[in-house]
C-alpha cells in the first residue's frame, strides 16, 4: 500500500500542479474530448458575445462562475468515467447509476449556467 502511495502522491508543490495540469489535460482530451468539442465553443461564443454586448463587471462574474462550474462538473464526469472503466470492464448497473448521476450533474451546471446566460445576454 505505502509503494502505491508514493506512486501517486506528490510531495511538493510544484508537484501538485502538475498533476492538476496533468488532469486537465487527460481529462479535455482522453476522457471528456467529445464534451468540451460543445463545451469550449459556446464558452466562446457566450464570451464574444459579452463582450458585443458590453455586459457589466457583475454579469461577467457571473458569467464566468458559471462557465467555471460547468467546466468543472464536466472534469468531475471524466474522472467517475475513467475510475469506472478501471474499475471494471464488465455490465455494472451500480456504475451505470454513477455514471448517469454525474452526466446528470453536468447537465444540471449547464442548464444553470444556460439560464443566467439567457437573462444576462438576453433579458
């Protein structure tokens, strides 16, 4: 168990971020590739589009709360996706169930994200 530990965990800082660098990177293109080819276009078309409109401070911090957390739950999806696909290759409707759930969550963030997006950039 120790070996394994020291596997995985690293012992500095700058050790640190670049396992979170690492994540983001695998978790964009191994796991969530197909998600974030949707995710990263309409980030930036709600961005230029902001920015056309010439929205106030408090409406980008809102916006960028918002696109921040959908790309967060989308990370948190790829990572249930591939601890599912190391954990088992076989049928498992506990892990169907998760993933579901984590898929449901990101679709959450997005409708949330979607509606403030609509009331600020439209409303």
């Amino acid at each position: 168990m120790a070996e394994i530990e020291k596997a995985f965990l690293p012992k500095t800082w700058l050790g640190k971020f670049g396992c979170a660098f690492r994540g983001v990177r695998v978790g964009i293109g191994a796991y969530g590739a197909a998600s974030f080819a949707v995710h990263l276009p309409v980030m930036a078309g709600v961005l230029a589009f902001a920015v056309w409109d010439g929205v106030t401070w408090p409406e980008w911090y809102l916006l960028i709360v918002c696109i921040t957390i959908v790309l967060a739950a989308e990370m948190f999806n790829s990572s249930i996706e591939a601890l599912a696909k190391a954990v088992t290759k076989e049928y498992d409707p506990h892990i169907r169930d998760a993933l579901d759930i984590a898929s449901g969550a990101v679709f959450t963030a997005v409708i949330g994200a979607a509606t403030v997006g609509v009331l600020i950039l439209v409303g």
